[in-house]
C-alpha cells in the first residue's frame, strides 16, 4: 500500500495537491476537513459539535477526528492506499494513526510539507472566502487564529515524522503543476525504494 500524509498551514494547498496525487496514484482521499463540512451539511450530532470550533479557527478535539478517520479507514479497505489531507494534526492524532495503521498491517511510507509563508496563505484564504462560503476563510482574525493553532499544535509533527525519517519539505508557492511533480518526485522515490 501506498500511504501519504500531505502537511502544511491552513490554505497550504494540501486539497488542491491531494486531488490531483490520489487520481495519479489511484489512492483514496481522507480529507478530515471535507469529512467535518459534510457531517455539518448533513446536521449529525457530531458536525454540531465540529462547527463552533471550526468557525472560530479552532481545531476539533482529538477524539471526534480520530474516531472519524477510523471508520475510514475500515469502510476504505481493498484501496491501493490513502492520501490523508489535514490530518493529523496533533502529534495524538499522529500517534493514533499510526497506531491504527499498524491494525491494517501498514504504515505511512513519506509525508509531504508544503511550505508557504503566511501572508500568502492570509490572501489564497480571503479569495477562496469569496466563493466558498466558509465562515473560517471569511476574516483575517479567523485565519490568525488558525495559524496560531498550527503552529501550537501541528508544527510539531514535522519533527515526530522526521524522527521517524519519513518528512519532505516541497515549496508551495508556485504553479499548481509545478508542485504537484516536485510533489510526484518525492513520491516515487519512496515508491521505488520500496519503503
Ligand atoms: P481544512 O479543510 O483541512 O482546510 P485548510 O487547511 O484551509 O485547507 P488546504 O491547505 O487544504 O487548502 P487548499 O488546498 O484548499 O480544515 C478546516 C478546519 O477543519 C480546520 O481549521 C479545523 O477546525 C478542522 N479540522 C480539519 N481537520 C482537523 C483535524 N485533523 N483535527 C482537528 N480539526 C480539524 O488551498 C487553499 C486555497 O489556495 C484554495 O483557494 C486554492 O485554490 C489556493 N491554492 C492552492 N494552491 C495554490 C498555489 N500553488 N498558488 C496559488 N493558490 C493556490
């Protein structure tokens, strides 16, 4: 199996790189993020309790992601592998997916860090907040505050992945095609080296 972690800030590119490498790969996409929204569309009782975190740029306890990615993970089985997209987050939510990976007999093989610095993140953010009609992406004090929980709680799992010698830092300013083959490079060399 192939499984990849994509990394980085809010509006790193994580969705747009995470599209384009599960069609190239065949993988199947955990975006944590996407997962939340629908649940909250669809009125559950755990996306009312996602909202009010995610509106204030605040990210979602522990237990209410993991439990989600697992149940994703076991209806998502047969797959060639998963790309997982904001997720983790925190370096519990790290520990758990290896943990839960290592029930399905595998592991993450790279994870990918986009690297872009802030005020370009602050201005993808606001555009998208246009059109998208996400609360969090609406106003730059949201968005703060989400970098702010980033580089609290997220920052720190570049270094439990490079402990584990399994961390790759891309530039994420650029063409979107430019990224998505430094993005690819990365990629098939795991592959080839058969980790
Ligand atoms: P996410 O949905 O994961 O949102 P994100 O970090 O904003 O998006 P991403 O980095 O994927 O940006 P994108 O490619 O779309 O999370 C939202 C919230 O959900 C979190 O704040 C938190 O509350 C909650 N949550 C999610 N996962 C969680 C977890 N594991 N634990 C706890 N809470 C969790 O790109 C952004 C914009 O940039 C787009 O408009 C795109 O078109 C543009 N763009 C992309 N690449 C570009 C490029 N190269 N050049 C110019 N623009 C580019």
């Amino acid at each position: 199996m192939l499984n990849i972690v994509i990394f980085g800030p809010p509006g790193a590119g994580k969705g747009t790189q995470s599209e384009k490498i599960l069609r190239h790969y065949n993988l199947a996409h955990i975006s944590t993020g996407d997962l939340l929204r629908a649940e909250r569309a669809a009125g559950s009782e755990l996306g009312k309790a996602a909202e009010a975190y995610i509106n204030q740029g605040q990210l979602v306890p522990d237990e209410v992601v993991i439990g989600m990615v697992h149940n994703f993970i076991a209806h998502n089985q047969g797959k060639a592998g998963f790309i997982f997209d904001g997720f983790p987050r925190t370096v519990k939510q790290a520990e758990s997916l290896d943990e839960m990976l290592l029930g399905f007999q595998t592991t993450i093989q790279v994870v990918l860090g986009l690297e872009v610095e802030e005020d370009e993140l602050v201005k993808r953010l606001l555009l998208r907040g246009k059109t998208s009609g996400r609360v969090d992406d609406q106003d730059e004090s949201t968005i703060r505050n989400r970098f702010r929980e980033y580089q609290a709680k997220t920052m720190p799992l570049s270094d439990f992945y490079k402990a584990q010698g399994k961390y790759r830092d891309i530039m994420g300013i650029g063409e979107v095609e430019d990224i998505f083959s430094a993005l690819c490079t990365e990629i098939d060399q795991v592959k080839v080296a058969g980790v």
